[in-house]
C-alpha cells in the first residue's frame, strides 16, 4: 500500500486531519487498533472551540453539530455560595463556544470520511513505525492475520497518550514535562436537563464541582474526589447529594437528578512532550500533551495541532515548503504551553489540594480579584474561548 499521509489513530484528531487533507487532494490512511465501536464509546470532552468549530465546518463534518450543538455566551465560576457569570461575548471579543460531545464529533467525522471514500482501517494490529528519519517511511500492520506494509512521505502520530507514536520517538531525543495531581474526577452522565444553560464551576471547601451538559435532556456533572475513590462507594444518591453541597444553593434547588448512565473516575494530570516532531513523524494532540480539564481544552489543543500540521502540509505539497516542516513543533508548543498554563491556573485555583488555610484564602482572593475585574474577566474569557491560531506563513 501506499499513500501520502499515513495517519495513527482514528480518534478525532487522526479523522479531522484526515478529512481536510482529503479536500486538498492529499492522500491518507488511517490506522486504528480499536474498532469504530470502542472508538465511539469514549466519553470525553464537549466544549469546542471557535478554532475547532471552524475546522469541523472546513472539514465539511460540521451539518448536525450545527443543528444540535449548543452555543455558549459565557460560563460561571461560583465560590462562596455565589454565582459569577463570565460574559465571553462582552470580553472575548464576541467569540463563543459550542456545546457538543466528542462522541458526536467522532461520529460525524466517520461518517464524512466514509461518505467521501477515505480509507480507515480500524482494528489494525501491531502498528509498527519505520524509517521516519528518511524520506520513505514506512508503517507495517496485521490485519486479518495479514502484515500489510503501508509506504508513505509523512506519519501523523494522532494515536493518543498511550499510543505507539510517541513510544517509536528516540528516547535520548525526546523529553517530557508532567505534574500529576492528587484527586481525580468522579463524573457521571444522566438523561436529566442540566441545571443550568451554561457552565458551572465550583470551588467549594469539599472540593471542586461541575456541571456541564450534552443536550437539552443529557447532563454531565463531577465532582473532586481522592484517587483512592472507587466508583461502587459512589451511589447515584451519594453523587447527588454531595453535588448539591458544592454548588451554590439557587443552582441546587433547581438541580433535576435521576439515574446514572454512565459513571467514572478519571485522574487529573499535565503532560507535555517536546519536539512534537521526529524526522518525519508528527505527533498530534494527546500523543503530545494532556492537560486537567477544568479549562476545557484537551480537545481543542488536539484540533489546533491538527490545524497546523494541516497547513503545513499543504504548503509542502502545493508549494515545496518542505522548510515548514522544521517549524511544527515549536508553533504548535507555543500555543499548546499557554493552554497548560491556563488548565493547570483553572486546576489550582478551584481545587482542594489540603486543609491549609493559606491556600484556601488565596484561592478565593484569586477568584475575587478576577470576577471583579474587567481585566481578569477578560484573562479568564479570552483563554477559555481559545488563543487564536498561529499563522503558518
């Protein structure tokens, strides 16, 4: 087999780069481990960017996101019993966000590309990367019982944190930067409209809580708890109850409960690796970098990764620019660093860490300094919609 762009992994990232470069007349192949059902049973993120919106709606994957997804003007962060409302339209700039789950985004994305006769082989076993330092990469696969040799010019490492992508990078090459955190999030969804139309946040002395929603009728809620937590010590009962505690009493009192259909413990952790590139290997999205995601952007970085090497690419292909190529790891780093500062900032400043009173007050001076200023307003809100994309020129 051969093709231009060999792509690993058929996650979001892996589908929407493969999808604008099929627009540009750009070859690719997608090879995925899992199969399209396990892909779509990952429940993760839901709120996207103006950056990534724009991406889906180039990628022309965009038609039910734009009837079903939610805009939002704005998001709340509550502490002290109190609500305060960030106003994104008045200091982002008039940006927004949509609402709209990473499952229907991986969903709708299939769909395009298999409308649009892309190849994607999922199910793809002992994905191997070879010869990424020369100008004849090669990725070899089994499918059926079959190795299967795919010859291509680039590899895109789209295949997440635990992916082979970033495995196959040398090790005296590559460095990486990670802070762990001491709690997770114990998440549930449940087919009840969300308390509120937009998001909360919520620094509590219990701990952190959020609510955020899927759709008028799907609601997804978390709250803080220890890593030694285990999900069946956690009844829907308990989980209600210690939501209402945490998030301020007019949003209680109004808070819609019912069953969980689905319920997870997720550790917090930063991750980023440097370079993002290796020859001619690209890692992209979670292969890279993982982030908290108190400031809502695991997702949107993996798009704005896309969105560069995209680019670049085509520049390579339409106008020799194979120069570009050398800048892909330090544009997409610079963009991808301030995220981190921003989730990591979001993380420490909503989270219960310990019981030392110091902190506890700096948090809260923290959160009364930026909800009462119009430049940290602006600080929160111009981060929160997205940093814009840096221009490959």
């Amino acid at each position: 087999m051969k093709t231009q762009v060999a792509i690993i992994g058929a996650g979001p990232s892996g589908l929407l780069l493969g999808q604008l470069l099929h627009h540009q007349g750009i070859d690719t192949v997608i090879l995925e481990r899992r199969s399209p059902e396990y892909v779509l049973g990952r429940i993760r993120a839901g709120v996207l960017e103006q950056g990534m919106v724009d991406l889906l709606r180039e990628a022309k994957a965009n038609d039910r996101m734009d009837r079903e997804g939610h805009v939002h003007e704005g998001v709340s962060l509550a502490f002290n019993g109190k609500m305060h409302r960030i106003d994104f339209k008045k200091y982002a700039k008039g940006q927004t966000v949509m609402v709209y789950g990473q499952t229907e985004v991986t969903q709708d994305l299939m769909d395009a590309r298999k409308r649009e006769g892309g190849i994607s082989i999922y199910e793809a076993e002992d994905v191997q990367l070879h010869d990424f330092y020369t100008d004849k990469p090669r990725v070899t696969f089994v499918k059926d019982g079959e190795t299967i040799e795919l010859e291509c010019d680039y590899i895109a490492g789209c295949d997440g944190f635990h992916g082979v992508s970033r495995q196959s990078a040398p090790k005296d090459e590559i460095q990486t930067f990670e802070r762990v955190y001491p709690f997770g999030w114990l998440g549930i969804l449940s087919e009840t409209p969300p308390v509120d139309h937009e998001l909360i946040y919520a620094n509590h002395e219990r701990g952190f809580a959020l609510c955020s929603q899927r759709s008028d009728v799907l609601s997804r809620y978390y709250v803080q708890v220890s890593l030694d937590d285990k999900i069946e010590e956690w009844s829907d009962e308990r989980f209600w109850e210690e939501l209402k505690t945490r998030i301020p009493k007019e949003a209680a009192d109004r808070l819609v409960t019912g069953p969980s259909i689905e319920k997870s413990i997720a550790p917090l952790r930063s991750f980023v690796t440097e370079p993002m590139k290796y020859g001619n290997m690209f890692l992209v999205g979670d292969a890279a970098h993982i982030v908290p995601p108190t400031g809502a952007k695991g997702l949107n970085l993996a798009a704005s990764d896309v969105s560069t090497l995209y680019r670049i690419l085509v520049k390579v292909y339409k106008e020799n620019r194979v120069d570009l190529l050398d800048k892909y790891s330090e544009i997409a780093l610079r963009r991808i660093w301030k995220a981190e500062r921003f989730s990591w900032w979001m993380t420490s400043m909503l989270h219960k860490f310990s019981d030392d009173g110091f902190g506890k007050r700096i948090q809260l001076a923290e959160l009364e300094y930026y909800t009462g200023s119009e430049a940290g307003l602006a600080n929160i809100a111009e981060n929160y919609v997205g940093l814009p994309y840096e221009p490959i020129e």
